[in-house]
C-alpha cells in the first residue's frame, strides 16, 4: 500500500506536466486559427509581412510572437533577443504594421 502512494505521488508531476502540454498545444492551434481567420477577413496584415519589418528594423534574432484582440484592435507582440543578450519587445498594429510600443533595451538597426 505504501509503494502505491509513493508511486502515485511520484507520477502524478508527470501527468500534470503531460495535462498542461496538451492545453498549450491546443491553445496554439486555436490562436493560429484564429490568426488566419483575421488575414482571410481582411483584418491583419499576414505575419510574413509584418515580420520583415520588424527583421528589417530591429537588431536581434525573434524568438516569440504573439497575436492578441486587445481595445477593439489585433496587436502582435514581438519578443527579440540581440547579440548582447538582452531581451526586448516591440508591439505592433497587425492591420497596419504600425509600432504600438516597445519595452526594454530596443536596438535598432543602423
């Protein structure tokens, strides 16, 4: 009976672990249907376009995105890691690819 429950309390980190990925895998093929909704509606720019802009004007390699309904507009959040090591984010507008705000050590290519 006691090795039960030590296996229990053993195995049960692992299936909560396992329950989490699959509500992350979910969640990032609902935001990616969402998304291509948006671009199909005519609502956003598609984030081929909008991520040439941001490679083309910020130093740094883009390590996350994402898409969000925020005050009755679509904001893409971009998060980028440059050489020196310092992360930054950059939001735009994703209808028209306008910067919305930015947060942290911002490089700018020169």
């Amino acid at each position: 009976m006691r090795r039960r429950l030590l296996a229990l309390l053993f195995l049960a980190p692992l299936f909560a672990a396992t329950a989490r990925a699959d509500e992350d895998e979910f969640e990032n093929e609902r935001d990616s249907a969402r998304a291509r909704a948006a671009v199909e509606a005519g609502e956003i720019r598609p984030l081929s376009q909008l991520l040439a802009r941001i490679e083309a004007r910020y130093a740094g390699r883009v390590i996350a995105t994402e898409l969000e309904h925020e005050h009755d507009r679509w904001i893409y959040t971009f998060k980028l890691l440059p050489e020196a090591g310092h992360i930054f984010s950059v939001e735009l507008d994703a209808a028209s690819g306008e910067v919305v705000s930015t947060r942290g050590p911002v490089q700018e290519k020169r």
